[in-house]
C-alpha cells in the first residue's frame, strides 16, 4: 500500500503554489543553518532535501561538525514524516498514475476496484450493470512484460528489468485499435495474461498521458454497457 497526496489539503499545510504549478513548503530545522524543503504535485510526486538556508545548496554530511550528522537526519525524517501524514492519505496502489485512473474511474463512473482474487493483489475496474471488467491494475516484472513488445524504446529507461516490478493497466480494447495506439506510444503493450485481440496493457508513469488512459477506459466501459451479466 502506498500513500496519495491530498492537493486539497497543500495550500493549509504551509505549501506555496509555484509558477510551474508544483507547491512548496520550506522549514528551518533550528539550530543547525539548514532548511528542509518539501515539493509536492497534485500528480503525486512529493520530495523532500536538506539546503543551506543561506546559499541554498543541497547539505552535505560529511561538511558538518563531528556529531552533528545523525542528530540532523533524526530531526529531518521525523519532520517529513510529519508533514506526509498532514498531506496524505493511503492508498492501495504505489503508483501515482494508477491512483489518477482510479480517482477519474469514481468519479466518473461512480465505480471503485475491487479484489476478486485470493492470492493476488491485482484490482478490477467492473462496468456495473453487466459486472463485467473492463480494467485491472497489477504490478508484473518488467522482464516478463518485455517479451509481449521486446523492439520497445520503453525498455531503454529499464536497466534492470529482472530487478524492476511496473505497475500495469490492462484495458478492454479491440485489434485494430491496439495495434494503432500502440505504434504511437512506446509503453502500450500487448495484453499481459490477457486475450491480445480484445486487451491492452499500458505500463504506468512511464510517459503515457492521463487523458489518454481515461478515454480508453470510457471506450472500454462503453463497450460493455447493455450487456447482460454473467
């Protein structure tokens, strides 16, 4: 389970809206010349560093005096898990861009995931008259996922691909337009586990557009509407 960022809740919890949209929220830690700096989006990303309140340059341990280090680092991760728990809220899925999906599928559709499985963390999205799905989030191995598309560009920003778990959307979908989308965007993939005809898997926060995602699953829901259920 990871965590979402409530963009609600910045502007009341000290952050300041920047000009490129992201916010920013900067504490002295007293007593030590330095200033924790903590960044956050409404996407998800959140950071935190240690500056020199005066230069403004990252802090570096090994320039301060003798014992000082550890105590810093204490005083730092307490106050950014203070300020993460003013913040956030949990959430089922470490991805950021899983979270939007499943945000826009509520409230949207009025529809949440669901676990239908009993040794697998996969969620489902369901078109709820038929209650039939029409997506599911999962985490695969990056290797695996390679081997549906291996000519992939994708596969360039994955050094380790035995080592790296992606987060996927599978998404109710047809031939033809699979093989259309997926010759315009490097992280679309053939179905993972799925039927390849009638699936597609996109791999997350790896360069696919929010807004694209959303209009598949609207034609994907769509596509089930009417239909009887099982």
């Amino acid at each position: 389970m990871g965590f979402r960022i409530i963009a609600e809740k910045l502007p009341g919890c000290g952050f300041a809206k920047d000009q490129d949209g992201s916010w920013e929220r900067r504490d002295e830690l007293k007593g030590t010349g330095l200033v924790a700096i903590f960044e956050a989006s409404a996407g998800g990303e959140f950071s935190a560093r240690l500056a020199d309140r005066d230069s403004g340059e990252d802090y570096l341990p090994a320039v301060v005096r003798a014992g000082a280090a550890p105590r810093i680092s204490e005083a730092f991760e307490a106050l950014k898990a203070k300020v993460l728990g003013e913040i956030t809220a949990p959430s089922m899925f470490t991805s950021p861009q899983a979270q939007r999906l499943a945000d826009f599928a509520q409230q949207r559709f009025g529809e949440t995931t669901d676990c239908p499985f009993r040794d697998d963390p996969s969620l489902v999205l369901r078109e709820r008259q038929s209650g039939k799905w029409y997506a599911i989030f999962m985490q695969v191995q990056a290797v695996k996922l390679k081997k549906l598309r291996p000519e992939s560009a994708l596969w360039a920003q994955i050094p380790d691909p035995e080592r790296t778990q992606l987060d996927v959307i599978n998404i109710k979908s047809d031939e033809a337009q699979n093989l259309a989308l997926m010759a315009a965007h490097e992280a679309l993939l053939p179905a993972w586990h799925m039927n390849h005809r009638l699936w597609l898997s996109a791999v997350l926060d790896h360069g696919l557009e929010d807004h694209l995602l959303e209009e598949l699953l609207e034609r994907a829901r769509q596509s089930l509407k009417g239909k009887k259920r099982a």
